[in-house]
C-alpha cells in the first residue's frame, strides 16, 4: 500500500459516521423520503377515484413542485439565519398537518382539485424552506461527509424501492385516505427525530451575527449570489447541469415510460424502475468505500454510465439488457450525487452553505421541466427512439463537458467542512445552541 492510500485510509477510519445525532438524522430522512415516494400513487389513485384525469395528478403534482422550485433561494437566506433544526421541524410539522387534511378529505370523499393543489403548494413551500437545511446539518454531525451523504443515499433508494409498493398496499387494502394518513405519520417521526437531534452549534466570526429587516435579508440573498458566483467548480457544475436536465434527463425519465409501457406492458416498466433502484443502493455502497482525491472527476466518470438507460431502450433491446443499463446508470448517477453533494458541503463555508445549496438545488431543477416539456414534440418529430438514443449521446458530450473544465475535474477534496472561526465544541446541551447560538 502507497504512503498516499495509507493517508487515505488511515483519514476515513479516523472520521467516523454513524453517533447518536446522525442517526437520528437519518432516520428522519430515511422515513420521509419513504412517505415522499408514496404520494405520487396516493394522489393518482384518489383523484382517479374520484372522477379527476391525468391532467389532475400532473397539476397537483407541479403545485408542490413549482413552491419548491421558486422558494427555495429565499428558503435559503431563511436557513443561514435561523435556526436549521427548529426550521426543519417546523416545516416537518406543516406538512404533518396539510397530510392530515388531506387524509380527511379523502377518507371523507370531498375531494376538490383546487384545495388538494393547494395543499400540494403548502407542501412546497414547507419543503423550500427544509430542504437547504439538510446541506448545512450533515458536516455538523457527520466528519465523515462523504460517508455521512452515501448512507443518505442508499436509504434513499431503498425507500424509492419500498415506498410505491407500500402505497399500493395501503391503496389495496385501505383507501388512498390510509396512504395520506401514513404520509403525515412520516412526518411526525421526522419532527421526533429532528426534535431529540443535538446539532452542534455553527461558530460564525466575532461579530457577524445576521441582519433584520428586508434590507438586511435581501444582502444575505446577494451575499449568497457572490459565493455562488466566485466557485468556478460550482457554477460550471450548474451550467452543464442545466444542458443535463434539457437533453438527458427531461426526456429520458417520461420516454422511458412512454416506451417500455407500450412495447412491453408495465411489469416491464416496474422491474426497471426497481434496477433503476437496486443500482442506486450499489452505487451508494461504493460511495461508503471509494475516497477519490478529485472527487468531481471520480463523479463523473461514473456518470458516463447513465448513458446506458437511454440508449437501451432508444435501441429496441430486451427487457434484461434494459434491466441492466438502467442498474448501471443507477449505480453511477448514486455516486456522482454523493461526491457532489460531499464536494459542495466540505468546500463552501458553513455560514452560506444553505444559501448555496439552495442556489444549486434551484438551478439543477430549473431546466428539467424545459426537458420534459421537449420530450413530446421531439418524439412526435423523430420518433420516441431516436430521442432516447440522442439523450444517450447527449449524456456522453455533457459528462465529457464537465471533464473539460479544469476546475471541476482537479478540484482537490477537502475531508472536512469549511468552517468559520475555531473548530466547533460538542454541543453542550440537547438544544444544539451553545457556543454562538443561532437565531430563533
């Protein structure tokens, strides 16, 4: 073994993962992202049920979808100046109470599309104002970072395997009501865990305490601009991205639908979902082990495997060979997430990490709905198959962008969180607020 591996390997064991608070943590995110991934056949079953279209689902879907995507900059501003912990059981709590009502509605059968979009919205909102948090909690409680966002990971994907079924079930043997009621109850055991969670303190410099006001809120949006704007790494990441979700990822995931459903029926459809699934949770494991030096570069070689998905069911092969490229792809699109995600939380400094990580959550979704939008016309022009196979190539030249730009490819790991100040204590008490208490 090398001096360098030595070094690396003596640095991972050194950093450990799993304590008390993180798991906690992720336990919290593990629950709600299984409740997360049986809504979509909660709300298709219920309004199907009672008498709504596809055109229903899709609108109460993108009403949570569009609160997020336009709130969650400023739900970033929110999270650097507050305190993250109570804001995520805060939100957890919203969402508890919309689930519960929505439960009602449709235990009760007064069903309204506008009130169940409604929801949907407050939903998102809850979600914007969450989600940054999750970026700037993990170096808090995890010095394994990378380790920390690969566990995250494969609970991820093993709740996006687990959680469609589990609705089905409930659907079956219950009503879409008991689906909506088991929702809420996710949220519930999210708000316990984060609530009994010890988030060490975030220590900020002598005298940078934030601002009130609209004026003082509006400079900590512009702040977070100028650190999102100086990283070349992060913005590049973000541009290419953009192009990713336009040309690969918008019309991939509905032609993929679209496609197998058509030529070889649903089951078919299910079992590649489930690869999709299954690749995600290795590709999570061998994040957990690999520690590349460059992890950007690392990242998006394996990202070159999701070229796979595509292209095999763009070339008409069999439902095995499309089982396969869709496990692969899941693999390395799972370990370009975690080297990503761990980049952006151990290179950005902790007082305006939630801003940019809200600023990156918005600018990677930004395009998607441009993608799928595309799909349709595209496929209707030349032909659904020829579509997913350019998607494929166009997977290929965007990976190979990201490896074009000096930056992004030898940006140098850092194996701990930057921080602001000293070295943060041991939070001294089960409020998480000690040293430089955060805001409340």
């Amino acid at each position: 073994m090398t001096g360098r591996r030595k070094r690396m390997k003596g640095r991972a064991g050194s950093h450990p993962v799993w304590s008390r608070d993180f798991g906690l943590f992720f336990v919290a995110r593990a629950v709600a992202q299984l409740g997360d991934t049986m809504l979509p056949v909660a709300l298709a079953a219920g309004l199907l049920q009672h008498g709504y279209g596809a055109g229903a689902v899709g609108l109460a879907l993108a009403a949570t979808s569009a609160a997020f995507a336009g709130l969650i900059v400023f739900g970033g501003v929110i999270a650097d100046r507050f305190s993250t912990r109570r804001l995520m059981i805060g939100a957890d709590l919203v969402r508890l109470g919309t689930q519960s009502l929505a439960a009602v509605l449709f235990f009760t059968g007064h069903v309204v599309l506008w009130q169940t979009c409604a929801i949907g919205f407050v939903n998102g909102a809850a979600g914007a104002v969450f989600q940054p948090g999750v970026a700037g909690t993990v170096p808090r409680l995890a010095a394994d970072v990378q380790g920390a966002n690969g566990a995250i990971r494969v609970a991820e994907a093993v709740a996006q395997l687990a959680g469609p079924a589990l609705a089905g079930v409930l659907v079956g043997f219950a009503s879409p009501g008991g689906v909506f009621a088991a929702h809420a109850t996710t949220y519930a055991v999210s708000a316990l865990c984060l609530l009994l969670l010890r988030l060490p303190p975030l220590v900020r410099p002598p005298g940078d305490r934030p601002g009130r006001g609209t004026r003082a809120f509006r400079a900590d949006l512009a702040e977070g601009w100028r650190e999102f704007r100086s990283r070349t790494w992060l913005w590049g990441v973000i541009v290419i991205w953009c192009v990713y979700m336009i040309a690969v990822w918008g019309p991939t995931v509905p032609l993929v639908a679209t496609e197998v459903v058509q030529q070889h029926g649903p089951r078919a459809y299910g079992l590649i979902n489930s690869a999709v699934g299954a690749g995600t949770v290795v590709g999570g494991l061998l994040a957990l082990r690999l520690r590349p030096r460059r992890m950007l570069r690392a990242g998006a070689i394996a990202l070159f495997a999701f070229a796979g998905f595509p292209m095999t069911v763009g070339a008409g092969l069999g439902v095995s060979a499309m089982a396969a490229g869709a496990a692969v792809a899941g693999a390395g699109m799972a370990f370009w997430s975690v080297m990503w995600a761990t980049s952006v939380q151990t290179q950005v400094p902790a007082d305006v990490l939630n801003r940019i990580h809200a600023y990156d959550v918005a600018g990677s979704l930004a395009m998607m709905p441009v993608g799928q939008a595309l799909a349709g016309p595209a496929a209707a022009t030349i032909g659904t198959d020829h579509v997913l196979l350019v998607a494929g190539g166009m997977s290929l030249v965007v990976v190979a962008a990201l490896l074009t730009v000096r930056p992004i490819r030898d940006l140098v790991r850092a194996d701990t969180p930057t921080t602001v100040g000293p070295a943060p204590s041991p939070a001294p008490a089960a409020t998480g607020e000690g040293v430089c208490p955060e805001r409340i």
